[in-house]
C-alpha cells in the first residue's frame, strides 16, 4: 500500500532552519515528481516544492523561493526539504506527496512547523 510518512517538525526561532524527510513506500518512487505541500489553520493546502523522478527539475512557490531547498535519494526512496531563514509564515503542517500517483490521493500524516519568538 501506499504510505507516506513525513518527520522532523517542531517549533523554531524565526530566521532559524528545519530539515523535513518523508518516507515513501507502495510505489514507484523514481518514476514520480514528489511535492511538498503545506496547511496552516483555517488555510487551504499550498504547494511549496516538487522535485522530478530524477531530482532534474526543481520548482518552488515564490514564497520559498531562495529559502527552501528540496531533494531526493531515490536509493533510500526519502524526499527532504532544507528550510531556511524561516518566518512565522511558514508555520503550517507540511505534507509530501505524489500529485501523479492516482491523483494524489494518498496523505501521511504530515508534521508540524512551528516558527516563533
């Protein structure tokens, strides 16, 4: 079955940084783009990142843009994303996922961010 399961959340200082995995299982890894996606309450879902099957091509929400850093160990089947110079802004539960992958219809758990003083 497909599974997605996203660590390394927590609270952080602003301008501070975050390194968040997700561990896929159930599918084809390399064959798919992977794309974080981020929640914050009473907000709809936003796509932050993606990354191609072969980690060629790298897109970003303008928001993250220079900040945010994402990648991929097709090996391991993990995708991570570096999180720099964060804002209290960021702060939302993010989610990684397989938009391809029947639609997108599988969600793990996601992992809380937290950015404040």
């Amino acid at each position: 079955q497909v599974q997605f399961v996203e660590s390394g959340g927590g609270l952080v200082q602003p301008g501070g940084s975050l390194s968040l995995s997700c561990a896929a299982s159930g599918f084809a890894f390399s064959s798919y783009t992977m794309s974080w996606f981020r929640q914050a309450p009473e907000k709809d879902r936003e796509l932050v990142a993606s990354i191609s099957g072969t980690g060629g091509v790298l897109n970003y929400a303008d928001s993250v843009k220079g900040r945010f850093t994402v990648s991929r160990d097709n090996a391991k089947n993990w995708v991570y994303l570096q999180m720099n110079s964060l804002k209290p802004e960021d702060t939302a539960v993010y989610y990684c996922n397989a938009p391809a992958l029947w639609g997108g219809k599988y969600w793990g758990q996601g992992t809380q961010v937290t950015v404040s003083s």
